[in-house]
C-alpha cells in the first residue's frame, strides 16, 4: 500500500530486525486502520503474514523501492499471463496479485522500518497501482478476443477501460496535487469528501457502501477473472469473460463522470 512520507529520510541501518521490531515500527496502528489506502485484504490476512517477509527483506538487504519494484513486476506480470486465455493462466494471475500485494505491504514496512520513506517511494507506488490496474484490463481485453493480438474490437474495449481506470485514479491524485499548487495541506477532514449536494452524497454513500470501484482494480478483478474463466470452461466459449470486460467498461465510464462529479461538489478543493 502507499507510504505515508513520514518519515526523516535518512538511511536506515535496522539490517537484523526482531520480528516484534519490524511490527511496531513498521506496521504502526494507522496503517491498517486507513479506510482508503489500506485493502480489505490487507486488513484481513495479507498484514499478517506481510511483516514476516518484511523480516527475511531487511535481512537479506532490499531497499523498499526494490520491493515497490517487485509488487509492480508481479502485478503486470499477472496481466500479461492472463492474456494467454484458458483457466491455469487465471489461477496463475490470481496468485501473482496476491503476491503483488504482499509487496506492497512489505514495502511500505520496510520503508518506516529503516527510516527511508521518501516522495521517491510513495511516487513508485502510486504510479505501480496504475500500470497494474491497466495490465490487468489489457489482458483481460486481449483475453476476450480469444487469440494474442494488438487489434480487435475487445482489445480496443480493454484498452479503453484501462483508459478509464488511470483516470478515476488520476482524479483522485490530483486533488493533491490541486491543493498543493494553491498552498493548502494534502490532508482534509473527512466530511469534506462528501459532495454537497444530497443526491450526489447519497450516490457516494451507496457506490462506497456496493464498491463498486473495485471492480476495475486488480485484486479484485483477478478473483473475477477467474470466475469467468471457470464458466467459460464450464459452458464452452468465451462469454462469461466477455460479459466481465464489458461490465469494466460500463463501471469504469460511469465512475469516471461520478467521481469527478462527486469532487467537485465536494469540499476538498475548497
């Protein structure tokens, strides 16, 4: 997950850290209690088993940005597999999105541990939700097309929802950087995400109730790739991965205009 730059930027030198070192400093209260930046499987297994590799990766000398590398390389590995087509290449990506965000927990860990927290850091992360949110909807693209090409019009689909996905993304990133051109805190009350006028923070309320967004992201959408995958091996075809792209598009459009709704009528550029 992000790192939080809290940090004094100097050099860490906890090479040998005790299991209950890398826990309190590197996995403070805070980390998991995040409504937005921590993943729901963060919280409920992927952050315990997260300071144990923490521990072998202080000791064996990676850098955090090393291991921002390594969620990022298994994330976008786990798009490209899925492309091949057939069930073993999902189950494959499944597990490579799993161990992508047992990096991105470990990595942000590693960086509180060792005192090297850095914009570096949370910039690599960020940009990393990205590439592997758009990998994973290419492959899901090509998936749909039923053979390895650049063409075609599922290819194009998947190239769009990866399109829409960077951007419900980018509206969110760019409320910071908003706020930070015009000198205000990249920090804000809570009751300032919510929109101002009653139907849009009713909409907000049930979209973040439902989670809509989660469809488009990565974890979530490996789990329902490989749903399809095991209907279409099931009934024959390529229909059940086809509804699931088409779903991402629609999802994808709509939270594009929804949420660039919703923060303009929110407080959080105020």
């Amino acid at each position: 997950m992000g790192r939080r730059p809290d940090g004094d930027g100097e050099r860490g030198t906890m090479a040998r850290p005790t299991l209950n070192e890398v826990k309190s400093a590197g996995q403070p209260g805070w980390v998991v209690e995040r409504i937005n930046d921590e993943h729901l499987f963060g919280r409920l297994y992927m952050r315990k088993i997260s300071p144990r590799v923490t521990w072998l990766l202080a000791r064996t000398g990676w850098s955090p940005n090393a291991v921002t590398a390594a969620f990022i390389a298994c994330g976008v590995a786990a798009g490209v597999v899925i492309a091949f087509g057939r069930l073993w290449t999902a189950v494959v990506a499944v597990a490579l999105t799993q161990l992508a965000l047992l990096f991105d927990c470990c990595d942000g860990e590693l960086a509180r541990l060792t005192h090297r927290t850095s914009a570096r850091g949370v910039y690599l992360d960020r940009v990393g939700h990205y590439l592997c949110d758009a990998a994973m909807l290419i492959g899901l693209g090509v998936r749909s097309q039923g053979a390895l090409t650049i063409s075609g019009r599922y290819v194009s689909a998947g190239l769009a929802a990866a399109v829409l996905a960077c951007l419900v993304r980018a509206e969110t990133d760019n409320v910071v950087v908003a706020r930070a051109v015009q000198g205000l805190p990249a920090s804000f009350a809570g009751a300032a995400l919510a929109p101002r006028q009653p139907r849009l923070a009713f909409a907000r309320r049930a979209a973040s109730t439902l989670k809509i967004h989660r469809v488009i992201q990565q974890i979530e959408l490996s789990l329902l790739v490989l749903l399809a995958a095991i209907a279409d091996q099931v009934n024959g075809g390529l229909l059940a991965t086809r509804v699931l792209l088409l779903g991402c598009l629609i999802v994808a459009a709509l939270l594009v205009l929804a949420h660039l709704a919703a923060i303009l009528a929110s407080r959080r550029l105020m």
